[in-house]
C-alpha cells in the first residue's frame, strides 16, 4: 500500500490538469516545447565533443536540423547520406580519428570506396572531430598536408565538426545564407571546407 502511495504523490494524474487554474495548461506546453528545443540543440552540439556512433548521430542531427533529409543507418559503416535536392547528395563519412588525420589512415581507404560507389552529382565528405576535448577555437588542422592533398586528388571534401556547427548557427541567423553553404559545400571539389568570415 505504501508503494501505491508513493507512486500516486510522484505523478500527477492525468485529470489534474483539468483542476488547475487558466494558464496552467499553456504554461506545462511551453515548458514540453521549450525542453523538446533544447534536447535538439544539445543533440546538435554534442557534434563538438562526441566520437564514434553519438558523433554520427550528432552530424545527423545537424543536417535534420538545416531542414536537409538525411538517411543514416544507426551502427552502420557506410555514409551518412543527406539529400539536398533531388538530385545532389552528399555522402559524409564521419572520421573516427581524434588526431589529424594521416595519408595512411584507414579514414582513407573508406573514402576511396565511397567514391567509387558515388553517382554523378554525388559529393563525398569526410567528417573529422579532431581534439574534441579542445575547445573549437584552438583544435589543430584536421589532417595533415599529405592526407589532404590525396583528399584533393579524390575530388573528396574535408569539413570539421566546428564548420558543421558554425552552419547550424548560420541557419538561425539567415537560413537562405545557410543553404547557400551547403550549396558550396557540394560544388567545392575536394579539400578542406569552411566557412568564410563575415
């Protein structure tokens, strides 16, 4: 009996609702709509610190956010790949170095066969989280001068995290200017992106 009590004092019932006085209602939505924001947000940033599945994950939510559709299999090897129209896609495959990334890493080999898989208006993007202890502003260069220059060679992107995520800031600020990255990021063949500077 003391359980059943218990459990009745830390939930309210469903009819409590009804009981309260006028605002209640529309204030206990603002509060669910204001929490449902900020689980999004924060699964957006978790693009600046995650690795491995949760950094996918996070890149994901990054590109749902920008209002792009976005198939990813959870778990999966293969690229996370975002439509931005009905024909461009682009085909990110997030790196699992937390250094800058070598001309030997495996990070390269995986790129090398999603462009052979890649279609026409296919582009290719490697994803790098590098340092993700280290505060964005003083992260070093994703990857080292030969491995960008092979990543040039493949007419293969390079974009960073922080660059993912200063494109989500952009977003809220002028969402027309956002899409026009992303735009560039798909017509950029190869190297390393980012954002210019106002």
């Amino acid at each position: 009996m003391t359980g059943r009590t218990q459990a009745a004092l830390t939930q309210a019932p469903e009819w409590l609702i009804a009981e309260m006085p006028p605002g209640y209602q529309t204030r206990l939505w603002e509060m669910e709509r204001l929490t449902a924001d900020l689980q999004a947000m924060d699964r957006v940033g978790r693009v600046l610190w995650e690795m491995g599945e949760p950094l996918s994950d996070a890149v994901s939510a990054v590109f749902g956010a920008l209002k792009c559709e976005v198939d990813a299999t959870p778990g999966s090897a293969g690229p996370i790949v975002v439509k931005l129209d009905d024909s461009r896609r682009l085909l990110l495959l997030v790196s699992g170095a937390a250094s800058p990334i070598q001309k030997t890493d495996e990070e390269l080999a995986h790129v090398f066969r999603a462009v052979q898989l890649a279609s026409t208006n296919d582009r290719v993007v490697l994803v790098a989280n590098i340092a993700p202890a280290t505060p964005p502003a003083d992260r070093p260069d994703p990857a080292l001068p030969d491995a960008l220059s092979v990543l040039e060679r493949m007419g293969v992107g390079l974009v960073t995290t922080a660059t993912l995520f200063r494109l989500w800031r952009l977003s809220y600020e002028d969402q027309p200017k956002s899409r026009k990255v992303l735009d560039r990021l798909h017509a950029q063949d190869g190297g390393l992106f980012t954002i210019p500077s106002r």
